[in-house]
C-alpha cells in the first residue's frame, strides 16, 4: 500500500492537507523526527555535565534486571527478541516518516468544458 492509499484510508482531507503542510515545513519535520527518534536512540547515552544512568538504555535496562538478584530473570534468546522488536519498531517510525514525506495533495483534474457554439 503507498502513503497515497493509506491516507486516503485513515486520514480525512484537512488531515492529509496538515500533513502535506507539515513535511513541506523541513525544519519542523525534521525536528519532530529528530525529537521522536532521539526518545529511542539516546536513551542512556552519556552527555557532558549529566549523571549517567545506564538504566535509562533500553537494552542494558532489559538485561541489567537479568543480571540482578531480584531482578527480572530473562535468557539471551528473550533479551535478543526484545531488542530485535525494538530495533523493529524504530524501522516502523522512520518507515512512518519516509511515507509521510511521499504524500502528496491530490491534484485536481477539471473537467473539459466544452463549447457547444462550436
């Protein structure tokens, strides 16, 4: 299915004219993407001047539980599927992203008048 179908499936016309609006404004879009992205792939990255906090990763969060007594016990298999949905879903958002930016406002095609003194 195109982003064309998809949005003439799920979006009314004002949506999709906001969307086209919205991905034509590049730095808005690429900061949203930058913002929503930045959620999934900084998560426990160190910065100058922070407290780092290895727990906020995503992936050292799954096998720091593994790890702990007390802790959620999970095997090599469990952590690598759930790191591989998560891999999987930041596709899915910047899949989301790439068709955002493919659609396109319908053109409208007028109808040819014609003379009928001719």
């Amino acid at each position: 299915m195109n982003p064309q179908e998809i949005s003439n499936e799920i979006l009314t016309e004002i949506e999709r004219d906001k969307i086209v609006q919205f991905c034509a404004d590049t730095v808005a879009l690429n900061a949203v993407k930058k913002y929503v992205l930045a959620v999934l792939y900084k998560q426990g990255v160190v910065e100058k001047g922070q407290t780092h906090n290895a727990r906020v990763n995503f992936a050292l969060n799954l096998s720091w539980g593994a790890t702990t007594p007390g802790g959620m016990p999970r095997t090599d298999e469990e952590l690598g599927q759930n790191l591989r949905a998560m891999t999987y879903a930041i596709q899915l958002i910047e899949s989301g992203f790439k068709e955002m930016e493919e659609m396109r406002k319908p053109e409208v095609v007028e109808a040819e008048t014609v003379n009928e003194a001719e």
